[in-house]
C-alpha cells in the first residue's frame, strides 16, 4: 500500500520550473531514497509532501491526505527533520522535548525515545553544547515524538564524521523496523545504498531513474570494474574490442576497464594468450556513485 503518491508535481520560482513532473509512490514501510546534485528540485519537492511548500500543479496524498489542504491532520501522521534545523541555545534536551510533545494529543513517551536514541545523560545539556551527532539525534526525537506513520529525514548526516554518521544510519534502520516510513533525501551515496529500499533521481526537476540501488547500480555504463597493471604494454584496440567494454582509463601503467562479467573473462584470456601477467588485479562491481554519475551526467 502507497503511503505517499506523488503525480505530476510542478514548482516553479520566477518562472523556472524547479520541479517539473515529477511522480512516485512510497510504500509503507520503506526507507525511500531521493538522490540528486545540488538544485535538482530535491528540497521543495519533499517540502512540498510536507506541506511547506504549495504545487503549481499535481496532486500529492501522505496516508490520503493533502498536505496543504489537510495540513493541520498531515502534523499527525508525518515528522520531519529539516535540511537546516536549529533550536533556542539554551534549551535543554529535556525542556525541548518536554515542548516538542506539548504540541501532540497523543505524544510518544519522550523518556523513552530519549533513551532509545542514546539521548538520557544529555537531558539537562543545552543545545549549544551539544556535539554535531547528539543534535541529530535530537531532531530525530523531534520528528518521531508525534507518532508519526511517515518521517522525513532532508540530508541528516551533513557535516557528520563517519563514526557519527554510522551511528545515525543505525538509528534510521531503527525507526523503519518501529514500523515507520522514512524518506530520505541525502547526497551520500553510500548511505542511500545502505539504508534504502528505493531510489528516485532527481536531475533537472524531473525523475532520471527510480529503482532499488542495485538495480540502479545494474544500469550503470560499466557494472564490473577490472583494474591491473600488465607486465607487458597492451593494445588500447584490442581491448576496446572485448565484449561490453564500456570506458577504458590509464593511469600511469595502470588499466582500470568498465563492463561486465564477460569483460572480466575475455581481458582474462586476452592476457593469457598475449602471456601477459596481470599485477594487482582487482575486480569490484560498481557502485552507486557511478550509476549516479552515469544518470546525471558525470560532465556537469
């Protein structure tokens, strides 16, 4: 069952369309990921499920809700951590949780989403004091404090370091098996990997691709990448000719080729037909970064 149905979504600003038809459906109980560069139209389009933002045009349901029209009931059902959150410096974690559910009919107990959330020996610490992961962890207390159906996390783990980052990732796989929907809007690629279910693409105002990572990832140009350095020089030709060969790249004697299993075996036996060794041979498959590349054009 779609919990959140998004059809034809426009937004423009001084007559530039920043999003421009775009749709998708989020089931419940996804982590559903909205990747995209800088000015895509990731933002205002979440904003716009949130009821921040008003469409143009298109039609937008969150648990059958508008959330313009019927934005008063959407508090109840959705939670939000914005792009950029901020909260009074001298406001205690407490007093600001105390505040945050003073604003619900049936708040979640914060004592024990503050300890779900490794938040208990902060309580009396003022939000000023607060390191860069222990702010995240409060606005995620924040947005969850409703019992919210769906939570909308916009770019969590900015300016995390990666310990603190990990942590976070731990906590949204968390809320999802407490049952809620999570939309994320992130730029790192390696989190959405982790974390979601499925990804929109945002480039230009529109959707370039929506799918699971791996079948994202399965799009790209060159989903297995061989790397070696020869013991012997090799014919740029003749390995441009190797099945499914998508780019080829030297970086001083070394050889980095973008395909597919097939490549992999026919560089293989090329080399073992030329007697040529291969020195420091390494196969990876590709990842998400390079399927995003490919989908939003890496010369941008």
């Amino acid at each position: 069952m779609s919990i959140i149905e998004v059809h034809a979504l426009r937004k423009s600003y001084g007559g530039r369309a920043v999003v421009d038809g775009v749709s998708f459906a989020v089931e419940e109980g996804e982590i559903f990921g909205v990747l995209g560069p800088n000015g895509a139209g990731k933002t205002t389009t979440v904003e716009c499920v949130e009821g921040l933002r008003e469409p143009d045009a298109g039609r937008i349901r969150v648990a059958g809700l508008d959330p313009v029209a019927d934005h008063a009931a959407l508090t109840g059902v959705l939670g939000a951590q914005l792009q950029e959150s901020e909260l009074q410096p001298k406001l205690t974690v407490r007093e600001a949780l105390e505040l945050y559910a003073a604003c619900y009919p049936r708040p979640a107990a914060w004592r024990p989403l503050a300890e779900r959330l490794g938040l208990t020996d902060r309580l009396s610490t003022r939000f000023a004091r607060l390191s860069g992961g222990q702010k995240q962890r409060l606005f995620i207390a924040l947005a969850l404090i409703g019992n919210p159906r769906v939570v909308v996390l916009d770019e969590l783990t900015t300016g995390l370091d990666p310990r603190a980052r990990r942590d976070t990732w731990e906590l949204i796989e968390d809320v999802r098996a407490s049952g809620v929907t999570v939309l994320l809007v992130t730029h790192f690629m390696e989190e959405a990997q982790r974390l979601c279910d499925r990804i929109a693409v945002i480039d230009g105002g529109r959707i370039a691709a929506l799918d699971t990572p791996a079948g994202l990832i399965r799009r790209s140009t060159g989903a297995t990448l061989i790397s070696f350095t020869p013991s012997a020089p090799l014919d740029e030709n003749r390995l441009a000719e190797l099945p499914d060969v998508a780019s080829i790249a030297w970086k001083d004697d070394r050889i980095t080729l973008a395909g597919t299993d097939e490549t992999v075996s026919a560089v293989i036996t090329l080399l073992a037909r030329g007697h040529i060794t291969a020195h420091q041979l390494r196969v990876t498959d590709a990842t998400l970064d390079d399927a995003f590349l490919d989908l939003t054009g890496a010369d941008r």
